[in-house]
C-alpha cells in the first residue's frame, strides 16, 4: 500500500528544528504578553456553523471549512441536493480567526470574568485559501484583546504590549501604522458617500497601495462615487508626510488639514501617539484593514524589508453585543505568527537554535541531560552523538539533518557556559 | 441577536485559571520528553480522509469528523444522495489519534529523520463520542513514539520517561500494567483458536474487567470458541498475583505456569521489568489494549483511586509499512492529558496556582511586572489588586473570580521568595 504521502493540500508539518523555532518564539510572545497582564484563555477549534456564518467574518467566511453532520441519511443528502445548499449538511466549521470565537467566548462566561477582561489566544486557524507562497491552509494567530474598556487606556496597552513582543523576539524595525474608522467616515462623508455605499467605497480605498489613485478613483466612479478632484484628494492622503508632527504641537502640525483638528477621533490618536514615547507609531489616513466589524482606532504592523503586514487589529465596539445583546466596548491586536516567525529565521541575538552536543564517552548521562534540559528550555533543539573517529562524517550527516551548529562536551564542560558552538556549513 | 452562546456539544472552553493549569501540567510532560531525548513535531488536525478511513485507526475512525470538500455542486449532492455515500463528500477529517498521523508523517519526512527518531507529539485530536462525564470531542494527547528501534530498548525509554512525566507533575501511586500481545496469541493458541478469530476473541477478553471470567466465556462460546475450562483460566489469569517475581528469579516464579517459560515474550518482559528497578510495573497477561495494531508489547498506566487507564501504549511494527512500503519497527506511549490534569486538581506541592497579589500603592509598576513574570512562569496565574480599605469586599470578588490565594506585596517585599499567600475560602 505504499502511496504518496503528504499533508492535506495548503498545510504543513513542522520537523523537530522547526517546531522548536516556533514554539521558543511562541513562548517569548506568550511570556510578554502575560507579563503585561493579560490571561490566557482557549475555544474549542470548532464553533457552530451558524455562528461561523452570521457576517462577522467577512471575506473568511467563504474560506471556512465545514465539517459534516454526523449519521446524514440518504433523505437528508436528497434534501441538500435538492435545495443544492452543501452547508446544510454542516453543523460546525473550523473557525478562521480568533476573534468570533472570542465574541461567542466572552459572552458564555461573561458571569465569570472580570470588568475588565484582558485576553491571550495563541492558537490555529484555518482558511480554505488557494495555497501560494507564505499563505497556508492552517497557521497561528497571536492574539490581545481587551474587553469592557472604551479606550484609550485598551490602545495603549494593546499597542505596548504587542511592540514589547516584537521586540522580544528581536525583530527590529517594525512600525505600526494607526488609524481610525472614524476619520475614513470623514473623508467619504467630505465626498458625500451615501452611508450604503460606505464599506464598498473602503474596501476599494483599501487598495490604494496596489492600484494607486488614479485607480481607486476609476473604482469608486463605477461605484458612482464620481466627484471631481477624489484621485487628487487620495493622492494628497498618499503621499504627504503624514507623521503626527512633534510630540504636543499637532495643532500648529502644518502638514494637516484644518478639517482634521475638528475630528475627535484625530485628536484621540495624537494623545495616543503622545502617549507613547520611543514606540514608532505612524499616522496613516489610507490605512483601512478589511473587516467591517471595526468602528474606531485600526492599526497593522508594517516592516521596511516587507509590503505585507505582520499583524493588525482594532477597536470592535459592536461585535460582542451581537451574541451578548448589550452592547460591550472591544478593541484587539492580532499577531500573524507565521509572518513573524519567517522572518525570525536567523538565530535571534546569535545564538545558535539547533545543535548536535558530540561527548566523550566518558561523560556521565545525567549530567549530558542536564545540560540537554537546560539549552531545550532556552529553545534549542538539542541532540547528542557519541564521538567516533570519523567526526567529518558525522558533522556532514546532522548538518543535512539539518542542525545550525555543534559543540564539543568533554567530562570538563559539561555546563552550559563552557560550550563553544561552530558552526555547521550548510 | 441574543442567543444561547455555548462552545459546541461535547467541547469545551478554558478560562485563564483552567488553561494555566492546563499550560503547565504540558510544559511539564514536555521539559520530560525532551530531556529524555525525544523531540517534538507538529502534524496538521487534518489528514486526507482515505488515510482516516484506512482501517488503522479501529472503531475511532466512526468517530472522525469529516469535513467537506469545497464547491460542492448540485450534481456532487445527487450523486452523494444517490450512493447513499455521505462520506463522498468529505476530502478531509479531523485526526482522532496522534499514531495515524505520526505514520504518515514518517513516511513524508523519512530521509530528513535520524534513523531511530524519537517524537513528541503533544495535541488535541477530535472523537464524535457521546458526551458524558469525562469524555470530550476535543481532548489533548501526549504522545511519545520510537521509530526504527526493534526494541526492547525502545520500551524502557518510553517507560521512563512516562514515567518521569508522572513523578514531574507530582501524581503518585500510578502503577504501568505491562502485557505481550505475543502472549496473549499464546492462550489463544492454547485454546486452539482460529487466526481469523483472534480479533474479537481479544475484544472479548478485554471486558474482563467488566464482565467477568463467566461473562467473558460465555461470549467466546457463542463465537464458537467453547472449549472446556475456559472460564476456570481466566478466573486464573484475572486472579493470580502475576507480580513478576523477585528480580532474576523469573525461572523459579512459583506463580507462573511452566508453559509461560517458554515464550519468548515473557522473558522479553521480564528483562523489560528487571532493567526497570524502582520503576512500579506489574504484568497483567489480561491485557489487551483495543487497538488491531498493536504487534508486541503493549502497556497501561493505572491509579488506584481510578477504574479507567491513564493512558497506555505498545509496539506496532507493522503500521508505518502501510505507508512506506517497507516495514519499520515502532513503539509508543499516550498519556491521556485530560484525565491526568483532572487528578492534578489540587495545586501541585501545595503551591497555590492562581494568586491575586494585594499591592500597596508605592510599589513600582516595574517590580510588580518582575514579579508577574516570575509566578507567571511557574505555572501560576496571577492578578494584581490595589489595596483597599474593604480587604474582604476584595478578596470575596477575587474569591468568586476563581482564585486560589492572595498575598500582599508591600515595598519591602516585592521577590517572589518573600510572598506569604493566604488561601481564599472556596
């Protein structure tokens, strides 16, 4: 029966190397993220199918797999065939993301948690996207969500908490592009956009970056958003030095339009943005983020080395309300885990992350265990080979297992400071 | 859109207490494993649904949930309704064991592997059971496997490091009950049974503990196997102390039959039990084990205070071939997580595991993050409350939010050393 054997189309297993490089990272978010007072919870993988479905998730409700009702009868797939509606024969689907599951979650337990709720979900997702480089059919999200708080104190925390991960995990460089609904509400109302055509209108700014003005004007024409002078407007959005201007001074800012200083919303991501000092955070009037569930504040993760985004979240305030029915303030920053994690790919601070520990024979197994616990405990992947005479072959053969580097153990050094790692050639 | 919002049947959510609990009973078994030498991977939920359906994975694959292709059409729908054939429809299945996975991955990853690859698997698989007390849909398995060893030093690792698991997370009394199926082929010879038998002969016997020696005789006979004395050997099996003897005195066991001298098997498992000192292992040759896999060795963990196993494992030599296309020895231990982790119910060397730290106002934010930190990555949860002039206000909130014990933070007292915790009345 042997057969070509892989995994399902889309998806991915990790060998041991790799899944030590994602779980020490995982870990450095998971530890950064409680330090700054936020719990850890967890969701079943699957929810109900018409929760899965509601209009919550946009877009990713096309992509989500459904899984089959139990014990379906020949009647029951007569009737599917009949209406030719599959999902009927779904009663649940694998979510894909974090954030309705957390809406179902929070108001389960409401009774339980506290006024103010600080979320952790590190954990999977699943889309039925077309498989193509860099997106895959089940990967991680990392996310921090506040519920109960209005803001800005939920932004802030959010905001400093997700900076403080990145930075643990040494990734340098990394800004976070800040918006607010509200202000992208000014603008279409500035254009006289009928509040029917308002999403639409969005989802064609949202594509400023890869069709340029002059394209989402043409765009917004087939929308019947046809006044003069949009594609210059979207232009000046573009391409003006759109930084906050020094710290305090953004009512005398000359690059911004006197309109802005009479948005609230303007006013709150000055304060914001003044409220954290050393945090590389840009204003960003084009940024949109696509779900439709955001209604204030909405920031992304942008890398220089990267067009794509490595994470992104926002203010929600309407969303719990749909399972709850009252309404509750929430605001979330997703991490997107494999983003990060690809670029993590060089060993963080230059330490090695896979080794091969080559030992006299004499050296005592528990204290090769010892120290084998200890470099696992740090996120190493560790493995031991006994010295043969042939050491040339042996680093050959775990360099094509694919370890980064190797060190000698004598009875002498056989703590971890004393290690000397060489590397292995690739 | 108020509705009843509950996770779906059979599965649950884990609040902040709960997953830290949860968290760092697997961070535990996992630091084990690894300084035992075993090296995690991580497979997909999902696996193509052939491969499910392949008859490896025995009645478990009538419990797979089956997800279904994308883009059915009408036409898909009648032909499914014509066939009967629900499963017609499903391309994918959540995984409802770590072993058909593991195969399979093996057989992916072959070239990249060491020739004797030691595999942690520690994750959640899917059963569509009947819920009931103890039994969820989703539930977490910690698996160990060794593949390429033919054993019998292959069974004393992944008897060690179980073992180790269970001393680590402080469950005493746990005893591993210890068979062959090569020896339980023996009795069947002994009775004359027919090979195409054996199976549900060995379904049989697996409900002594149930049924009894008479209940179990009687549903051999209707099988047909009705041989005389029947019962009175299994009374015999079930009852005498089949405690292998004193260290090396195996030969002269006054409770072993001399035809158990002969086998083969039963040497191997006394060398396995002799090899093993201090370790709590008792031979039992009534067990069986459900699984058709299973090829040699095959073992149990058992606690006093509970009727079901802990989790259990054994040889299955044949099931990576399915796969490969040429056979490999193999051999594995399952821990049955949610069953450990509800016996660790009662906080580990009486730490309490979720604290609120009661902190005076003068305390600097930066030490109570240090602290945090540090509690947090000793498993435990921990909030922080100002003090206030209602201490007992307090502490009754915190008391209903779930939390074990407080304790206050002064100044002076801000290491994790000088903390004296007090516990909250449940």
């Amino acid at each position: 029966m042997a057969q070509t054997v892989t995994p399902p189309r889309g998806m991915r297993d990790f060998l041991p190397a790799e899944k030590a490089r994602r779980e020490h990272a995982l870990s450095v978010i998971r530890g950064v993220y409680a330090a700054h007072g936020f719990d850890e919870i967890e969701t079943p993988v699957m929810e109900d199918s018409s929760r899965l479905h509601a209009g919550l998730g946009g877009d990713n409700e096309k992509l989500a797999f459904a899984v089959m009702k139990r014990g379906l009868t020949p009647d029951d797939l007569a009737a599917a065939a009949e209406s030719g509606d599959a999902l009927s024969l779904a009663d649940l689907g694998l979510r894909y993301d974090l954030t309705v599951p957390l809406a179902r979650f929070y108001a389960t337990h409401r009774a339980a948690l506290p006024p103010v709720f600080r979320a952790i979900q590190i954990a999977p997702v699943w889309r039925a996207e077309r498989p193509q480089k860099g997106r895959y059919r089940q990967f991680v999200q990392c996310d921090i969500d506040i519920i109960g708080d209005a803001g800005p104190l939920a932004e802030l925390e959010l905001l400093t908490a997700t900076v403080a991960a990145l930075d643990a995990l040494g990734l340098e460089g990394c800004r976070i592009r800040l918006n607010d609904r509200r202000i992208l509400a000014g603008i279409l109302g500035s254009w006289g956009v009928p509040d029917d055509l308002r999403e639409r209108a969005l989802i064609t700014i949202d594509k400023l970056d890869k069709i340029g003005p002059d394209g989402v004007s043409a765009e917004l024409a087939t929308l019947g958003i046809d006044r003069p002078g949009v594609a210059d407007e979207l232009r000046q959005l573009a391409n003006a030095d759109w930084h906050l201007g020094d710290r305090g001074s953004s009512r005398a800012e000359p690059g911004v339009p006197p309109a802005w200083l009479d948005l609230e919303a303007f006013h709150d991501l000055v304060a914001l943005r003044d409220a954290l000092p050393g945090t590389p955070v840009d204003f960003d009037p084009t940024l949109v983020r696509g779900m439709g569930y955001y209604t204030g504040t909405i920031f992304e993760i942008a890398h220089p080395d990267h067009g794509y985004s490595l994470g992104g979240g926002g203010r929600y305030d309407h969303m719990i309300g749909r399972f709850l029915g009252h309404e509750v303030p929430a605001c979330g920053f997703s991490i997107g885990f494999e983003r990060i994690v690809d670029l993590l790919a060089v060993g963080d601070e230059g330490q090695p992350r896979s080794v091969v520990l080559v030992h006299d024979r004499d050296v005592a197994p528990g204290e090769l265990l010892t120290l084998k616990h200890e470099l696992v405990a740090s996120g190493m992947r560790v493995r031991f080979e006994r010295r043969v005479k042939n050491l040339r072959a042996l680093l050959d053969r775990v360099t094509a297992d694919g370890f980064d580097a190797w060190a000698p153990v004598t009875a002498e050094t056989t703590d971890a400071a004393s290690l000397e790692f060489r590397d292995l050639a690739a």
